[in-house]
C-alpha cells in the first residue's frame, strides 16, 4: 500500500469533469495506418485516442469492482444506493425505499464473513479439494471458490457480488431457463459449495442434491434470500430437515448476515486479475453452456467504457430490470452504483408491472431490450398516432412525431427540440414514468431503426443501440443518442481494438463497397480470456495475436467507422437453384424493417427454391393491422386463437408477407424473401429449447422442432409468388 493515498473525492470530481467525453470523435472509429493484412481490413481504433492507444481503466485506482464500490461507498456513503417497493398488508405494493452506501457496504461486509463461517463450521464439509478451499481461500487469498447465485433480481443478488469481490471469491448465476440438467452441470463443473437462492428454489435444489449426491457432492449449504421461519413454522423447518437429510444446511441471508457480524473478516481485496464471475453462457448448437471466465480488470474497463459515453447525472436513479445473471445488466449496474446512482429492483420479474415500478421510480437510465421497446412502441401508438377512439388527438401526435423525426435526422447529435410538441412528449414520458430519463440504450439483439425513430420522437429523448457479448463484458460500442440514421451500434469503444476477417464463401470482403465487412475480431482489455475448464473451445477462439473470433458478421462504414452486424458465421446454405442463403441476416433485415414482427426464423431446403419461416407477430402491432387493412372488427380477434386462426388464413397470410416483404425490400434479393409462413404469438421459446436465454435460434434443434411446420408449407407451395404472378 502507498504511504500517500488519493482521495476519491478528487477522483470522483475529475472523472465527472472529464466524462461522459463530449468530443465528437468518441462517435467515430479509424483505421490504424499500416494494420492491413491479407485477409483482414485494418485494425480500428476509437477515433479519441487512435494515437494513444486503448484505454483499461477510468482511473489507475478504479482497476477493480472492489475499488469501484469503495470509491461510492466514500463518495456517496449516505446516498440511497438499492431499493426496493415493500408489500403493504393490503397485497398491494409500496413507494420505493431505500438502504445507503454506507448501509449497503456493512451488510456486504457481514454476508461475505458470514459466508465463511457457515462453510467454515459445515458437518458436510469433507477433505475433499473443492473443500479445502474453503480454509485455504483465507488463509492465502489466492485458491478461490466459486458462491453460486440462483435468484430474479434482488438487493441480496448484489450484496452477494459485492460480498464475492470484497473477498475475492468467483460468482456465477443460475437461472430458471437453465433446466434441470443444464444447473446440474453448473453446479458440478463449478464445484461451488453454497447457493444463495430464493426460497421458491430451495425444494428443486434439494430434489437436485438427491438425485445426483456424487455430481453435488461440494455443495454443502444454501442461503435462502428470503427469511425463513425455522421455529415456528412447520413448511420451513421441514425444508431444513430435507436439506439436511440430503447433506445440505440451510440458512436464511438474515442468519448469515448476523454470524459475519458476530465473526467478522478482514476483506482479501482482489487484483485486476482475479475471476470476478463466470457467466454461462447457452451455445445456439444445444450444447452444455460455456462458462465466461470475467475478471475485474475486464469488469473495470467495462465501466471505462460506460463512461465514456454514459453521462452521470447527480443522484440519479436507475431501475434494474434486465436479469442480472446476464451481463448486460451487471455492466449497466456496476457503472451506475460507481456514478453514485440508486438501483431500483422490480417489484417481480413480469413485464406486466414494469410500468407500474417505472412511474413509482422515476428512473434517469432506462436500459431495455428490442421486445420490450417493441411492447412500449405498440403501447404509445396505441395511445398517439393509431388513437381511433380520439381521431384528432392521433391527428395532434402524429404531426409531433413526424415533426420531431425530420429534426432529430437532420444530422447526429440533433435532438428536433421543438417549442410546441415538446411539451406534449414530454406529458407522454410522464405517463410511463421517464420523465426524469437522461439516457436509454437497447442491446441483445437489433433493433428496427424504425422504432428507433418513433421511440427518440414519441418520448423525446435519445436512445443508442449497443453490440457486445459475454466474452467483452457486455458492450464495446453504442450508437449516438441522436444518430441522424439509426440502425448502427456505433463507434469501437475505447477499451477494445477491433478489425475483420473476410469470409469469401459468404460474399465478405475487407475491400467491400461502403466498408469493409467479414467477422468481427476484438481485442483488448474488456475481452475474457479463457472459457472455464475448457481449453478446447478456448483455442478455437482466439488467435496466435490475441484476437477473439466473435463469429458474428460485422460492416465498418467507410465513414463513421461505426459498426453494424449483419450475419452470423457458418448459418449459410444453398437453395436448389444453387444461391446461398445467411439466415441471420435475413431475420435480422425483416425484424429492423418490420416492427411487427416480434420472432422470426427462416427456413430453407437444398430441395427447394424458396424460404418459408416461423414468425411471431407482436399482438397490438398484429390485430392493429388486421383491423386497418383487413376490416377485422376489434372484439372477433379479441381472443388469441382467434386472431391467429384469421390471420393465417391463406389470403390474409399472402397479403401480410407481401407486406413484410416490401419493406424488406431494398435489403434484400428476391431469393432471400420469405415465400410461406407460419405465424404464431411466440413460436420461439426457451422452454421448447429452441432459443437460447439470449435469444438466439438454436438452428439444428429449431429445424427438428418445426420439422412438421415446414412440410406443411412447403406442401402448401409459395404464397408470394402466387401473388406476383396476378400482378
């Protein structure tokens, strides 16, 4: 440790004065001169700092998750820091209340110490490695074990991450879309020894240690996020009989806290290089996941990044919704608690209240996914421009929102402020809460540049379009807030390098008109290093100079340097007349240009000349269309079935692809177009196995699933066709 220490204070006041960075050139990315090889385009720098290099850290000092916290812990010890809406006797739920900084910094503290002392002092504790760890973790700091994490997002999730990094101890996440096998496999490859959980998956986990004792054999305890009652109700303490009976002990997080305080432990405070998680991540083959071995020099850059782009406004507010065992939203929090702001936990995981906790919250990030801005986007036309109850207010916002779009396109950075529609928008805000938003962003998968526009008009406000992975610690690159013509992710973030390799067999090229395109290459310090327990996969990830083969299909614009993917690796194959198809990327182009279209798989056969597909319909979107265009009276299609039952009627499902297929059009070739479809509210669902927790098609498991879906269309022939052959 220095004889002489910075004050955080300092620190905190020059990253606020030197971010978020205002110079234009943070939205662009550049060719590095001379980094062109065969094969490949240049190497790509941010524009910012293209001579200087990329950037790891915000600060020297903030080059952990540990010092992150502890620098808001010192800068903001009595500001609300996480909070949640209590249930009221009635059933109904209260306003949003708060724990702070400081409050929150004690009881990770207790929960980390209390951690050891229940393993420590566990009667199923054995001699075995796993188990040794334990008492070696604190006597050397150095042989990590691994706390797992199955909850929905909670306090006690994050007090656990924070407890994990204020020990240096590995965390990992479960999540109920896992399945029983596939927790199984975490649980045993990690070989953790407890479990934080919520109550409601304490009778599966015990379920689980009994039916596979020697897989589980190093889990010895769980932590029950919710209280129990072991005394006095007989439900709870029956619960701690069969835990015990399957050699478990069973805590709640309250007990746990109160034992760390009881006996406490000095924090074994982590190095940039020590794991700070592993995050699982579902492979689109249907295969055991991979475990993302994420340090915190990786988190660390994560929120340089953040920074860069992210503007801190004081005492801010933001509402943690997203999963946190996904790493968008542990990125999207890390920044947000380092900037001083107060997280806000939904009141359950159904998107049916998270308006209701958005108006209670008033948040000042809104950091969201293409179906939900999908359902906000029907929500707010429902109520604007599509208003048939109340023609002359859809007349009103219909001319706002054509207004604010053709300011907002006049060039990036324009936000189309505008002194009689804006204080309408703005009522609009309010209505759903985000008055108070300074910054959106969406992320996972693309966005319609469409609802783009309508959402940055309508709510009269900015929202960027990121692009990263597991594997970089959630983004490297956003797009602008105003960008004058969305669609792209942005500019190379300036923690990560990045170039492209041409992929000839699939028509990608570095020399290609517009800007370079072939699979996306990243390298710096935000990239993992390693996938967990497997050097195999590791290898075929990265290459002799350290570049990490996304596998996704990336354009750089000749321009701006920004990024747009556009494909995937490999997803190709031919049609019977010899073209090859990209699957990906057509679904990609129908989903931007189609906001109705919630889900979309296409579907082809090296027997047949045409593609068909699985398409989901987003249902406001869908039965708004077939009442304008179609006559369908609102109460026939009220119900579900029916609704679906009418518009795959064959003349009603010919017109609705013609539909797609015109806006599809200039992006795509007439052999790529969609001929024949199924639609269906959500075809594609991670209970049927045929999407992945991050919603990518799992191909060769979604082609056996749909094996009778696609006979049928194909029997039933080209619709599209048809139709054109009348013209």
């Amino acid at each position: 440790m220095s004889i002489v220490q910075e004050d955080t204070r300092k620190i905190q006041t020059l990253v606020e004065q030197s971010c978020p960075i205002e110079d234009d050139r943070i939205h662009y990315s550049v060719p590095i001169p001379n980094t062109k090889q065969d094969g490949f385009s240049p190497v790509y720098r941010n524009a910012k700092f293209a001579t200087s290099g990329i950037k790891s850290t915000i600060h020297p000092s903030i080059n952990t998750l540990y010092a992150s916290f502890s620098s808001a812990v010192n800068n903001f010890a009595d500001e609300p820091c996480l909070g949640y809406r209590p249930k009221l006797a009635d059933g109904t739920v209260g306003p949003y209340e708060f724990e702070t900084f400081s409050e929150i910094n004690k009881r990770k503290n207790d929960f980390g110490a209390g951690l050891f002392f229940i393993l420590q002092n566990n009667p199923f504790k054995t001699d075995a490695p796993f188990h040794q760890k334990i008492d070696n973790h604190l006597l050397t700091g150095d042989d990590q074990f691994i706390v797992s994490i199955f909850s929905a997002n909670k306090k006690e999730w994050l007090i656990t991450d924070f407890a994990c990094s204020s020990y240096s101890l590995n965390s990992t996440a479960l999540y109920d879309t896992l399945g029983k096998d596939t927790s199984k496999y975490i649980l045993a490859l990690t070989e953790s020894p407890v479990l934080v959980c919520t109550k409601d998956k304490l009778e599966g986990i015990i379920a689980l240690k009994n039916e596979f004792p020697e897989d589980l054999a190093s889990l010895i305890s769980l932590v029950s996020i919710d209280e129990l009652d072991l005394v006095g109700s007989a439900a709870d303490k029956g619960l701690s009989e069969k835990a015990r009976a399957a050699g478990l002990t069973l805590f709640d997080f309250k007990q746990v806290e109160k034992l760390g305080e009881i006996y406490p432990q000095p924090p074994i405070v982590p190095k940039p290089e020590t794991i700070y998680t592993i995050s699982f991540t579902s492979g689109t083959s249907g295969s055991n996941p991979k475990g993302v071995v994420l340090t915190h020099a990786n988190a660390a850059a994560a929120i340089a990044f953040a920074a860069t782009v992210c503007p801190m406004v004081k005492s801010a507010k933001n509402f943690s919704f997203l999963p946190l065992a996904h790493i968008y939203e542990r990125c999207v929090s890390a920044f947000a608690l380092y900037a001083g702001a107060a997280l806000g936990f939904p009141q359950g995981p159904s998107p049916l209240t998270l308006l209701d906790d958005l108006k209670a919250l008033k948040p000042n990030y809104f950091n969201m996914v293409p179906r939900v801005y999908s359902k906000l986007e029907a929500a707010l036309k429902a109520q604007t421009i599509n208003n048939e109850e109340k023609p002359w207010l859809a007349s009103i916002f219909k001319k706002a929102i054509d207004a604010k779009i053709e300011l907002q396109s006049a060039q990036d950075g324009a936000e189309g402020k505008h002194i009689f529609y804006d204080p309408l928008l703005n009522l609009l805000r309010k209505k759903i809460g985000l008055e108070n938003c300074r910054f959106a962003t969406s992320g996972s998968a693309p966005i319609a540049p469409k609802s783009v526009k309508f959402l940055k008009a309508a709510l009269n406000m900015g929202l960027g379009q990121g692009y990263g992975l597991t594997e970089t610690f959630a983004g490297v690159c956003v797009s602008p807030q105003y960008e004058a013509n969305p669609g792209s992710c942005g500019a190379i973030a300036v923690t990560t390098e990045m170039r492209l390799r041409e992929i000839p067999e699939m028509n990608y090229h570095a020399d290609d008109e517009g800007g370079p395109r072939g699979e996306l290459l990243l390298r710096g310090p935000q990239v993992f290093k390693e996938y967990f327990k497997n050097p195999e996969e590791t290898e075929k990830s990265f290459d002799k100079d350290g570049w990490f083969y996304t596998g996704d299909i990336a354009k750089i614009d000749g321009i701006t340097g920004r990024i747009s993917i556009v494909d995937r690796v490999k997803n190709f194959f031919k049609l019977a007349q010899g073209e090859y198809i990209t699957p990906e990327r057509i679904e990609t182009t129908y989903s931007t240009t189609n906001p109705i279209v919630s889900q979309i798989y296409v579907h082809g056969d090296s027997l047949q000349t045409y593609l068909v597909a699985i398409i989901g319909i987003d249902p406001v979107l869908g039965r708004n269309w077939l009442v304008k265009n179609e006559g369908a009276s609102a109460s026939e299609i009220e119900d579900d079935q029916a609704f679906l039952k009418k518009v795959n009627e064959r003349g009603i499902k010919t017109k609705f692809l013609t539909a797609i297929n015109a806006n599809a059009s200039e992006l795509l070739h007439g052999f790529e177009k969609v001929n024949n479809a199924l639609i269906d509210l959500e075809p594609l669902t991670i209970e049927k196995n045929v999407i992945t927790p991050t919603l990518k098609i799992k191909r060769p498991i979604a082609k056996k699933f749909f094996e009778k879906e696609f006979k049928q269309l194909y029997d039933e022939g080209s619709l599209t066709k048809a139709q054109e052959s009348k013209f």
